[in-house]
C-alpha cells in the first residue's frame, strides 16, 4: 500500500446532520415537502449535486439550475456549520494526518462536495496544512457520482497512484460502494452516521473505526512504514 485516498464529509468532518439540516430547510422553502430518512441514505449521502437535486426537482435540470440550488442549499450548511462551537475534524484527524506526512505517505480527499464548499473547509479548518488543493477532487460537474469508482479514481490518479495500491476512508453505504467498485488495497469505514455492524457487514470493508484515535490505525500505518 502507498497512498490513502479520504472521503471527506463524514470521513474527516463528522457534518452529515447539519447537511440534513441543510438539505430540509432548502427542500421546505423550495418545494414545501420534506425528505425522508430513507430518501437521504438513497439520494443524498455521497451523491453529488446533480444526482440529488434532480431527485428533488423530479426533472432534468440545466448546469446553471443545477449550480444554483446547489449554492443555496451549500449557504444554508455553511451558516449551520459556523454557528457550531464543535464545528471541527474527526477526532484524531489532525494528528493521523501530520503522521502520514511525517511518513512521506501520499494522500488526498476525493469528496462529493463542490467547490464553495471545498473553499470554506480549507479557510476555516485549515486544511492547507495537510492538502494540496490542486489534488483534491471534487464535484466540479465533471464528476460521476458516486456509487461509481470516479472520484477515487481519479484521486489515485492525482496520487501518481494505481487505486489497487490506495488505501479508501470512507463512511456513507454510497461512497463505500464507491471505494468497492474502484477495488483498492484496503477499506476502512468510518461510524460517524451509521453503526459499526452495518458498516462492517459491506462488500470490501476490511476494518471499520469510530474515529482517528482507533489504535487499529498504528496497525494500518506499518503497512506503508
């Protein structure tokens, strides 16, 4: 194993309630019905906009549709996520992160997220420490949404990696079936909004953690060491 590829929302940002939050309010104001439960593991969790504000509309929708309902519901996130006084990374991120560094280990996000979005977690969590923007994936509308392989292929590719050879963080059903159909190396999915039994029970997951202080990580590490 020589890189590691990370989901981001969810993964490193424990946030998949606020995007709920988020997602209701804007579906409340714009179509006056609300999302079920259901609706969100199926078309919210790790999908990218396209995907899931043509779900909410039931129609085709244009590039300059699909940006702009993105954008107000995005608003409405950042504004929930700034009220927060526990708006931060995963427990234990900052250190696993400065730890692969230290080992010279390669690594990246590829999230569903856009690039407003991608902007505001660099600003105000500081992720310039740890990633190099120009190799973060994102949704820049190119992006097929997951549960297909794109966004972890093409992060591997940003890596100078094959997949094979990644190592995928990943939480929602949606994205791991993502990081399964991209067959890398190794699995590990993150507890933040689903237990840890289902979790485990998923094709390809391998170890399952609730948070980066999980000392099966020390394990992982000494396969890259």
């Amino acid at each position: 194993m020589k890189g590691i590829l990370f989901d981001f929302n969810g993964t490193l940002l424990n946030d998949t309630n606020k995007h709920e939050d988020a997602w209701q309010t804007f579906i409340t104001e714009v179509t006056g019905s609300s999302v079920s439960n259901a609706d969100f593991a199926r078309y919210f969790h790790g999908k990218n906009a396209k995907h899931t504000l043509e779900h909410v509309f039931n129609r085709p929708l244009t590039p300059k549709e699909i940006e702009d309902y993105a954008e107000e519901k995005e608003a409405i996130y950042r504004k929930i996520c700034l009220a927060d006084p526990h708006y931060t990374l995963l427990k234990g991120v900052p250190e696993f992160l400065t730890r692969l560094q230290k080992h010279q280990i390669p690594f990246t996000i590829a999230t569903a997220s856009g690039k407003t979005n991608l902007d505001f977690y660099f600003e105000t969590l500081g992720l310039k420490q740890w990633f190099d923007l120009n190799q973060v994936v994102y949704d820049d509308g190119t992006m097929i949404s997951k549960p297909d392989p794109d966004p972890y292929l093409k992060g591997a590719a940003r890596l100078n990696l094959p997949v094979a050879e990644c190592v995928i963080f990943e939480d929602a059903p949606a994205g791991l079936a993502s990081a399964y159909n991209a067959n890398p190396a190794k699995i590990v999915a993150v507890a933040t909004s689903v237990k840890k039994d289902t979790l485990a029970s998923l094709p390809g997951v391998s170890l399952v953690i609730e948070d980066f202080t999980d000392s099966a990580l020390d394990e992982l590490l000494t396969h890259f060491i």
